[in-house]
C-alpha cells in the first residue's frame, strides 16, 4: 500500500490493551494539537495524528467550507474516503486495530463523516463540538458503533438542533450513542476531557 500524503504524527502504544485513537484536530489546529488530550484521556494508547490538508488561508482543515456551518459536501465526501485510506495505511504501517476517532470541532464533523461513509475505517468515535457533515448520507449500518458527543448549550458555532439531527441520524444507523450537553460554548473544558476519559474506559 502506497503511503497516503497526510503529515502525522504516530505515538506507538505503551498500554497493548488500550484502543488506539485517531486524533482529529480543529480549524487552524495541526498534528500536534491533540496529542496532550490524547494522553490525558488514554494513557497508553497508541495516537495516530494527522493534520488536516485542506488550508483555509493558514490554517488547516479536513474539508472545504463555503461559510461557517456551510460545508462543500462533495469535498466532505472525497476528504472521508481519503481520510479512511489513510487509516487503513496506517493500521498496515503500525501494526495498530482500528482506531476509535476522537475530534474536536471540524476534526469532530470529519470524523462523523468517516462513520456514515466508511463506518469499518473506525472502531468507535470522540465527537467533541459535531455538527451534521452531510446532509443526506447514503444509509449506513452502524450496528454496535459506539459513539460519544459532546456540545455546548451556548455554542455560537454548532447550534444544538444541529447537534440533535446527527446525533438522530447516528442512533438511526445503528450507533450507540452517548450524548451529553454541557452549559459551555464551543470550546473544550476539563469536563469534555473527564466525560471522554469515561467514555472511552467503559469501551
Ligand atoms: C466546521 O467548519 O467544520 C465547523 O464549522 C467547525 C469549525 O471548524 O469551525
């Protein structure tokens, strides 16, 4: 398998029994970004980190928009397809199972995306601050896919209502998901971390 052209950054596992994570960061955040939250949540585990390759002016995303919340769907079809090669490159390269996506903000929509089009890419999924990636997906079966979000109440950015039509959409396909809403905005608290250290113990 050719290596697929995504900077990242890889941290092998201390900890062979814990789920490897795939780190998604935000708008303007890049491979390091998350690897302090990874630690923190998953001691142990294997991260593997990849920087999103789409530039809005500086700063990197997983796919194009054409406005805040308004997504060029196309492109968040062809960046999950990729973003699953990538993952299924970097399983072979480091010898690592399928991973549980953790994402914050856009990483969170990409990583919602990665589920309703290529749901086997992942074992599980983190979405901190998700909103709807598409608007129409094909259907999908989830069955069994554990999937944590987590929004704010007073977030300017993802309206909740958002929120609520992909959480539907995930529970539809088959997902369970575990929601939980917190009197915060969009970003992330030591709450969101506590919430998503649980999460990912109990799976
Ligand atoms: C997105 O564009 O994915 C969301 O609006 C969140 C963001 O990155 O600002």
């Amino acid at each position: 398998m050719t290596s697929p052209d995504f900077i990242h950054r890889f941290v092998p596992a201390e900890d062979a029994t814990a789920a490897p994570l795939l780190l998604l960061h935000g708008t303007g955040g890049d491979e390091s970004d998350l690897l302090g939250l990874g630690r923190a949540i998953a001691p142990g585990a294997a991260l593997l980190s990849p920087r999103g390759k789409v530039m809005e002016g500086a700063m990197p995303r997983f796919f194009r928009r054409l406005a805040e919340g308004v997504f060029d769907e196309d492109d968040v079809k062809r960046r999950a397809d990729e973003l699953a090669d990538f993952v299924a490159w970097a399983r072979s390269e480091y010898g690592i199972a399928a991973p549980v996506a953790v994402g914050f903000s856009n990483g969170a929509n990409i990583a919602a995306a990665v589920l309703l089009r290529r749901p086997d890419a992942l074992a599980g999924a983190a979405l901190l601050r998700a909103m709807t990636p598409l608007s129409a997906p094909e259907p999908v079966d989830l069955r069994g896919a554990p999937v944590l979000m987590v929004n704010g109440d007073r977030d300017p950015i993802i309206p909740l209502a958002d929120a609520e039509r992909l959480a539907g959409l995930l529970t539809r396909s088959g997902a369970r998901v575990t929601r939980k809403v917190l009197a915060t905005g969009h970003a992330l608290t030591r709450e969101d971390l506590e919430i998503a250290a649980d999460w990912l113990r109990a799976h």
